[in-house]
C-alpha cells in the first residue's frame, strides 16, 4: 500500500504510482523496436559480464521481513541461475539482520525454493 504522502508526491511531480508487479510508464519505442525481457528478481548486468540484483526481503525499511518475500526472491533467483548454468551467487543472508527472521527457518526456505541449484549460491553473514 502506498502511503497518502507519497501518493500526493507522485501526483505533484507527474510520475506514475506503481504497486508490485506494474512497471514504470515509459515512451514509446520507434517501430520496429523493442524492450528487452525483464529479468527475474530485478537482477542486472554490467559491460564487465558482473551482475547484481535487489533480493527483497520486506516492504518497508521499518517492517520485519516477510518471509513470503524471501521465498518469492529464491524462486526467481533460482529461475535466473536455471538459464545460467556455471554462474554462481553471492549475497547476504537475506531477512536475518535487522528483518528480525530465525536464520533455521530462512534457511530452510532458501533450500527448499533454490532446490537444484543452491550448490550455486553462497551466503555471508554480515
């Protein structure tokens, strides 16, 4: 849910409200043209072949994480490691800092959605 504050910034400046799921409004493209697939989870890429990408783990900085979300984020980090194979991620252990999560049931959840290709994933405790 949006905010009424935020609502009534985006209607001052002229930009799109956006809920989960919608994209930003965006030009046309020249005929003929046309956008690129996103990519699951928000992962992207750089020049240098690097990527990165946002796992989110709650909807708002003061929320405890939800781990519906951590699960969501697995399962789209796991379709985007299915279409790479040999590509190998790093990250933090998502949820557990301040999103207040048990790190034995973030686990569990991350083994469970990441089945076939947590091999491939890494996680640090920062």
């Amino acid at each position: 849910e949006v905010s009424p504050r935020v609502k009534a910034e985006t209607r001052d400046t002229g930009r799109k409200e956006c809920r989960p799921g919608e994209g930003v409004g965006e030009e046309p493209l020249p005929e003929g043209r046309s956008r690129p697939a996103p990519n699951p989870g928000g992962i992207e890429g750089n020049k240098r072949g690097n990527s990165y990408g946002a796992f989110q783990t709650k909807g708002h900085f003061r929320d405890r994480a939800d781990l519906g979300l951590v699960r969501l984020g697995a399962s789209r980090l796991r379709r985007f490691l299915e279409a790479r194979p040999g590509l190998e991620v790093h990250m933090a252990f998502p949820g557990i800092g301040l999103g207040g999560l048990d790190p034995r049931e973030v686990l569990e959840a991350l083994e469970e959605a990441l089945a076939g290709v947590g091999n491939r994933v890494v996680l640090y405790r920062l």
